[in-house]
C-alpha cells in the first residue's frame, strides 16, 4: 500500500483558480520525493491537501490507505498524527523550551512522562541538540530551530514526513543540514515528501523528484541509479552525507 | 533500507525505528495521563493574563456576595414581619364575675372559628405583670402593684389557616357580640397589613436575588472575556497542536479547566465573603435588635453550592468562548 496515493486531484478555489490539475502520482513507504516548482506551482496547496487543512475539490487523496474525501473532520487529528510536518517557518512555540517544543505531541498521544522523557531526550541526542533542551526558540539559531522542529516531528515517529521549504530561511549549510536530517528520517523508514524550489539543493541531494508548475505535474524525475525508495541517497554536494555515528547521533557532516 | 546503527547505552531513550502507527498506551491509562497533561495547561492558562484572570474572579467574588446579602439580610425583614403577623392578637377583658367554665365554653366557642389560630387565657395577675413589662422599668418599680391595671382576659391570636388574610372586623365584631366581654381590644395595626408587607417584603427579597442572579449571570462574559484573550495568546500554539494531531477536546479542555477554575474561586470567595458579613452582622443584630440573619442556604451546603454555582458560571462561560473563537 503506498503512502501516499494522489489520483487525478483538482484543487480549485472560490475565486476560480486552479491550484492543482489533474495530479496523480504514488509515494511508497519509505521513499524520499522532492515537490519542486516555481512558486505558485502548487506545492503548498498539495501539502495542505495532505494534511487535510484543505479538501480537494475533485480526484482522490489516500494516505496510507484513508481516502481523505471520505475522512471524517473529528478523525482527521488521527491522521495527523501519523504524519510529521515541518514548516519553513519552523512554526515552534516560542515561550516553549526546547524539551517541551518537542514533547507537545507526545502529550496529544497520552504517553508517561517517562516515556515522553525517554523519547525526547532520543530524539535531542540523534538531532544533536541534547544540550538546547532547557533553551528557548528565540535564543537558537535557524538551523537548530529547524532541527527543533524536526524533532518534534520525528519523535512522534510518523510514516511520513511532509516538509514545506524547511530550508527557505536558511544558508546553504544549514540547508545541507537539514536535508541530512531528513535522509536519516527515510532511512529509519519514513517516508518524506519535501517541497523545495531550490535547484541546487536537489542536485545536491538527488531523490525522486515530481515537478509541478501551475497546478500540472511536469516531471516525475527519477535520480540515475536510485532504484527503490528508501535508500537514503546521500548527497553528494559535500560528500560526506548524512548517518548516524558510532553513538546513534544523526549529524550533518558525519561525526558529531 | 539501511537501518541505522542502532544507539547503544550512550543515547537516551529509543526512538529507534520508525513504526507506521504512533505508538499508543492503553486507552484508560491515556486518558489518564491527558487529563492531567491538560488540567496543567489549564492552570498555565490562569498565569497568561493575570490581571485579567483577577478581575473575573473578583467580579464573580462581588456578584456572589451581593446574592448572599441580598438573600441573608432580606430574611431579617420576612422574619420580623412574620413573627409580628403571628403575633397580632385581640384582646378580650372579660367582666369580673365570669366564672371558669364559662371561660373554658368561651374559648371553646373562639377557637372553633377558622380565622383564630390560638386562644389563651390570662388571670388579672398575668395581665398586670405583662403590662408591667411595657412600662419603662423605673416607672414600673416605682409603683405600687395595684396601680398597675389587670383584668382576667382571653387573647386570641389570628390565624390564616385558609391561606389567606384573617377577617379582622368580622373577628372583633363577633368577639363584641359574647355577652361576658367588658371591652375588646383591638390590635394596633391589623394582621392583613402585617402579612401584605411581610409579602412585599418577599417579594422584594426575591427580586433583588434575581437581580444579583442577573449580575452573576453577566460576569460570565468576562469568563468569556478573559478565555478569548486566553485563545488569542495562544492561537499559534493551538493551530500547531492542530497540525500534529490534537482533537477539538484536546484544545478546548484546559479553556473549561480555566474557566470552571476562575468560576469556582471567584464564586467561592464571594460566598466566603458573603458569610464572613452576615456573621460579623449577625452578632450585633442579636445584641442590639434581638433578630438573627438566616443565610439563604445552611451554611454546610454553602461551599459546595458556590463551587457548583462557579463551575457552571466557568463552564457556561468557556463554552460560549470556545464555542466562538477556537482557531
């Protein structure tokens, strides 16, 4: 069962435009798929879409299976639980320390504090930012914000991981980083939908990439020698790649 | 896929492989953990606008305090009127030479009527020490016994055992017909008068405890006021809980947590307050006028009513709020 299944989606708004014609294209579990396009292509709205914020106005949505159309409003909270976002913006709780911005899904899922504790102090040592944990958002800097943000979507251990521009707001460094981040995220099984328009972070990274303009899917690109989803392909820009170092902990250039 | 290396004793926890469901504990246990997770935001919710949170409570501590007021020192107007109603009486002064079992026929015949309620016999002696008692005490020392007028009589006290006003004219008029009785002496002010402004009286009392009903009905809107602050404070927040997976319930739980908090303090104090004056006037009442306040409710249900009253008020407010205004 994929992931993600888009058929023949529509997204049309009152006004009459028509952000998204006709998409259709599958994510498996486990893959790692660039939405690039200009701005204005459409990724943000097929986001939206996937996180149910918005409905399509014609075509079928499933994630893992649940055909959003038919989705009730009081399960769609279900659904996001299964699925980690991540925004350009961050969009972290700014009067939240670094432990709590992480934690605040845990709480949604009921969990012990011991299991909460358990779990994102995990999830602050593979991301590197065990040592932020009493830190508040405004005193880090971008990239360990975004690294906030991804773990607070990675320790709700989601199936698939939607990320919108998470590198807009960042250098090319950082940028690197995040997309490291997020290769170790596939490779421990989830699947990642990425909006970027950034050329040159995709030739970086190569994935499977869908290129959208003006609502149609273009492309369906698909890196030379990247057979199957999931394995991690690691960038090349800096070569070095992303992995988990002898003590489990994902960082950007290898070793921590 | 290649699995990571997995963490061995140096990481923390273990987050380890990613599952395709989110792991759940026991559905009990859970909810469990939530409602305290939520009963914490709840009371964060009471520190986001302090002022704010202050000025309800203080506002339901005033509109419950005025109902208590209200309801406790109306009572004393109800009683004082009541037992001056009960006590409105005619009395019947007998001609010297009636003997006793003519006065036993007499009040026989009185008391079969439905507008007495009782009938009581007092010899000359009796009457003379209670007029003694009206006098001023050095005037009534100063006098000898028999300067003080007392004459056998027979009082009888009005009754309204049909509910309604006792036939004070009729009464006197019949009492006037018995062919033993000197002279009849009506009552000052007639018992209909006394019970229509102890009736007004009511009225009044329950009109000013609507009235303060009202007041503590419309300090529900600074619930309502303080909770929409509350949710504009935290709009960012709840869009993102929102994102990752939080149900309505979910947002709108520690908004009644703090609602029903603010209402139950604020009521509670008020009610507190309230008791803490009727008391302080209650003790001076009795000294000086001889009268006591009741409360409106016995002082053991009193808590526990102000902490339900403050729920509801809490509860109602922050589902009119929520109800309106959650992103």
């Amino acid at each position: 069962m994929p992931a993600v299944e888009i058929d023949s989606v529509v997204k049309r708004y009152p006004n009459g435009t028509e952000a998204l014609n006709g998409l259709t294209f599958n994510v498996e579990p486990g893959e790692f798929v660039y939405l690039s396009g200009p701005s204005g292509a459409g990724k943000t709205t097929l986001i939206k879409l996937l996180l149910r914020m918005e409905k399509a106005s014609d075509g079928d949505i499933l994630v893992f299976g649940k055909n959003l159309k038919a989705l009730r409003r009081s399960s769609i909270p279900f659904l996001r639980r299964n699925i980690g976002v991540i925004f350009q913006d961050f969009r972290l709780l700014q009067d939240r320390n670094v432990f709590d911005n992480i934690a605040v899904g845990l709480h949604i899922l009921g969990l012990s504090r011991r299991e909460v504790k358990s779990r994102v102090e995990g999830v602050m040592f593979d991301l590197g930012i065990d040592r932020y944990a009493g830190a508040y958002p405004p005193m880090l800097s971008g990239g360990e914000q975004q690294r906030v943000a991804v773990g607070r979507a990675l320790a709700m251990q989601p199936a698939l991981i939607l990320a919108d521009e998470p590198t807009g707001n960042l250098d090319w460094e950082l940028s690197s980083e995040i997309v490291r981040l997020f290769e170790s995220l596939n490779r421990r099984g989830a699947a990642v939908l990425m909006a970027t328009h950034d050329r040159f972070l995709i030739e970086a990274f190569p994935k499977r990439t869908l290129l959208l303009n003006k609502g149609f899917l273009i492309e369906d690109l698909k890196p030379q020698g990247a057979g199957t989803a999931g394995t991690g392909t690691t960038g090349t820009g800096t070569g070095t790649g992303t992995d988990l170092g002898e003590s489990g902990r994902i960082s950007a250039d290898g070793d921590d | 896929m290649d699995g990571p290396q997995k963490p061995s004793d140096e990481r923390p926890g273990a987050s380890g492989e990613h599952s395709t469901q989110p792991m759940s504990p026991p559905r009990g246990l859970a909810a469990a953990r939530k409602a305290a997770h939520l009963l914490t935001e709840g009371v964060r919710g009471l520190l986001i606008s302090p002022g704010q949170v202050l000025a309800c409570v203080s506002s339901l501590a005033v509109a419950t305090c005025l109902v208590t007021l209200f309801g406790s020192f109306g009572s004393v107007a109800v009683d004082a009127l009541e037992r001056a109603g009960n006590r409105a009486h005619v009395i019947i002064y007998l001609k010297e030479q009636v003997p006793s079992d003519r006065v036993n026929e007499l009040m026989k015949t009185i008391r079969g009527r439905p507008d007495v309620n009782d009938v009581r016999y007092l010899s000359a002696g009796e009457d003379r020490a209670r007029n003694a008692a009206l006098l001023p005490r050095d005037l009534a020392a100063s006098l000898p016994p028999g300067e003080i007028p007392g004459q056998h009589c027979i009082e009888v006290g009005f009754g309204d055992a049909s509910g309604g006003a006792p036939d004070v004219v009729g009464l006197t008029a019949f009492l006037k017909k018995i062919e033993d009785v000197d002279v009849v002496a009506e009552p000052p002010v007639g018992a209909a008068r006394i019970r229509a402004a102890a009736a007004a009286v009511r009225f009044g009392r329950l009109a000013l405890s609507l009235l303060a009903g009202l007041l503590l009905l419309s300090t529900i809107f600074f619930v309502v006021g303080t909770l929409t602050r509350t949710m504009e404070r935290r709009r960012d927040e709840m869009n993102i809980l929102r994102l990752i997976g939080a149900t309505d319930a979910f947002l709108k739980a520690p908004l009644y947590i703090q609602g029903i908090a603010q209402g139950a303090l604020g009521v509670l104090a008020g009610a507190i307050a309230g008791v803490f004056i009727v008391s302080a006037a209650n003790s001076w009442l009795a000294t000086e006028l001889a009268v006591s306040i009741r409360l409106p409710t016995g002082q053991g249900l009193l808590v526990p009513l102000a902490l339900l009253a403050g729920a509801g008020v809490g509860g109602l407010g922050a589902f009119i709020a929520t109800s309106r205004r959650l992103p």
